[in-house]
C-alpha cells in the first residue's frame, strides 16, 4: 500500500494524515534539505510511521523518490 493511501474496500482513497506528512517532506527536500535532515525535521515535528515509530532514512527516501 504506497504511503499516504488508505485501502477502503476495492479503492485506495487518500489518507489526510500521510498527505500532510508527505507535504512536509516535499517542502523539507524543496528546501535543500537532506533525506537525514527530513528525517530529523519529522521526528522533531512529532511525526510517526504507520507503524507507530519514527520515520527511518529508507521510509524518507522511498517518499521522495516516489513523489
């Protein structure tokens, strides 16, 4: 399931939550930003992975290449 979707039935249907946070990571790498700053920017911000744990280097660059 690609980040920032949320499977209702059949449908993939946009997840608010991962979008802003997928937001967030477009603006961080807009910026100049590194993938480990983006990282630390989501950590400080509070920002958890599906999983509940923080974002780790390959989560962040798996977003940014997809974006």
């Amino acid at each position: 399931m690609p980040y920032g979707f949320r499977r209702e039935g059949a449908m993939l249907v946009e997840d608010e939550h991962e979008q802003a946070v997928l937001a967030c990571v477009r603006g961080f790498r807009a910026a100049g930003l590194s993938i480990r700053g983006i990282v630390a920017e989501l950590q400080a911000a509070g920002h958890l992975a599906r999983t509940g744990k923080p974002f780790g280097v390959a989560q962040v660059h798996a977003m940014t290449v997809a974006a």
